[in-house]
C-alpha cells in the first residue's frame, strides 16, 4: 500500500460550492435560476398561460427580444437574459465552459473583475444581437418576434478573457492532448462565425459580442490598463504602515502611514515582480512557477 492520496471528487464538489468566492455563486446563480424558471414554467403550462407569440409569460419577461421598441419596454432583459436559460444541456455546457474558464481566470485575476467580464461580456452580446437583427436585411423579417437567452456570450467572454491575459497557457483536452489557450480562443470564435449561417444566427452574434468584450479586456489588462477602473477596491490606509526605525513592532503608535513616494515605489517592485512571473508564464507555462512565485500571484490576483 502507497501512500498516495486521491481527493474524493464528491469532496472537491461540496469544497467548490460552498465556498463563498465569485465563481461558484455564479454558476449556483444560474441553476437555481433555471430550477425556478422551469418550476414557474410547468405551472404557466398547465393553465395554459402565454403571450400571442406563442412563448411562456416568463421567457417574454426575461429573455432580450431583437426589436429595439420591444427593448425599450422590457430593458431589464439585458441583464435577466444572461442567467436565463430553458434547457438543460443549454444550461450544462454553459457552466462547463464557465467552470473551466473561470478556474483559469482567477489563476490570474480577481473576483470583481470575474463579475464584471461576466456582465459586460454579456451586455456586449446583447448589443451585437441587437444591432445585427436591426442593421442586417436577412434578420429585419424576424426581428419583431426574435428573442435571445443564455449564459453563453458571458461564459465565453470570461474565456476569451484569460485566453488574451495569459494566450501561452496550456491546457490538457481529452483526445487532443495539449492546447493553447489562445488556439481555444480562435477555435471558439472561428466556430460561431461559420454557424452564424445555421438555425441559431443570433446566438452566435451574441457569443461573437462576448468574445469582442473579453478580447478587449483581456488586452487591455496584460498591458497594465484597466479599462474598468471603478472595480477595484480603495487602497486602505491600514494596510499601508512600516515599523518606524528603532521602535518596538508591536502598538499601534509605532506604526506610520506610507508616504505617496514611498507606497508608489513599493507598487512599482511589486508590479515589476508579477510582470517577471506572467512573462515566466508565457514561455514556459503556470507549471514552471515555484511555490513562492505561486502565492505572489495568488496573493495579486486577491487585491
């Protein structure tokens, strides 16, 4: 007998899931939407209750119609339709997808930022689905009656996201073996501008708004711009004291606040030492960090 030790998938689940962090709520989110949903569905059902279109009381409430006066009456939708979905398989891919990425993502990033790709990325598809149903001659027939649900231009902009942070991370895909991240990426979007000819145009459009969002974004912060300023948190002055010279550590009398010179150069080493590991990652992979280059991202991607 060995001494090796395999964690109990069952264990690695609950440990997920209960932990109070960004992408467990997130995804949790989307299920208990989804039970709810369906749940009030099969009662709509019953008593045969639906608007003249033929769709559920609760997919015209929630769901982002194409039709720009429709919009108007219902703009709550751009942000319901991004939790929204009536399928199961619909609902299963897209929380694979999410999982995956957003594991990756906060290899490297925060929450906050987590939250608000999610939401951008989705208001970014809502907008492209808009625009082409309302701009392009083939959808004008269809766009007083088209609508568009799903997670999947958020899950995808999360991805695409991390995949344009950090484009040399490898991962492992069954049969495949190892991928880029950023070859993921292309794949992705190559895939949903060929389909857009298919029964879904619209879904596509929306996921190609995700991906524009996470390009975007994920450009932006590998060059050291956050093009969402507003999401981080304040620099609070407990945090930034030093022993003053010759003085007992302890007490909160022997302590000063950083000077601005002072605080903007330890900022600088500070960034120049996650610059130094990122470029590590880039050519060699999040596998080659040692252990203490490991928790000085891990400890970054928490402020």
């Amino acid at each position: 007998m060995n001494g090796s030790y395999y964690p109990n998938p069952l264990d690695q689940f609950k440990r997920f899931f209960s932990s109070k962090t960004a992408l467990p709520r997130l995804i949790l989110i989307n299920i208990f939407i989804f039970a709810f949903v369906n749940l009030v569905q099969l009662f709509l059902w019953l008593f045969r209750v639906q608007t003249e279109q033929g769709l559920s009381l609760i997919t015209s409430l929630l769901a982002v119609p194409a039709s720009i006066d429709t919009l108007a009456l219902k703009p709550w939708t751009i942000f319901t339709y991004m939790f929204f979905h009536e399928g199961f398989f619909h609902l299963l891919f897209n929380m694979m997808v999410l999982y995956f990425g957003g594991i990756i993502f906060m290899q490297y990033l925060n929450e906050r930022q987590l939250i608000w790709t999610y939401l951008f990325g989705g208001l970014m598809g809502a907008a492209f689905y808009v625009m082409a149903f309302n701009f392009f001659p083939v959808f004008l027939e269809a766009t007083p009656f088209a609508i568009a649900l799903g997670a999947s231009a958020s899950v995808l902009s999360i991805l695409i996201a991390i995949a344009a942070y950090v484009p040399h991370y490898t991962v492992n895909l069954l049969f495949i073996g190892q991928v880029k991240l950023k070859y993921l990426a292309v794949f992705f979007i190559l895939m949903d501008i060929f389909s857009i000819q298919g029964d879904n145009p619209g879904g596509h459009i929306a996921h190609l708004g995700g991906a524009f969002w996470g390009i975007l974004y994920g450009i932006t912060l590998r060059y050291h711009i956050d093009i969402l300023p507003f999401i981080h948190l304040k620099r609070k002055k407990s945090n930034l004291r030093v022993n003053t010279p010759g003085v007992n550590s302890s007490g909160s009398t022997n302590r000063r606040p950083l000077s601005d010179d002072d605080y903007n150069k330890q900022k600088n080493i500070n960034q120049q030492q996650i610059d130094q590991i990122l470029d590590k990652i880039s050519r060699s992979g999040y596998e080659s960090l040692t252990q203490t280059e490991k928790a000085i991202l891990f400890k970054n991607s928490k402020q």
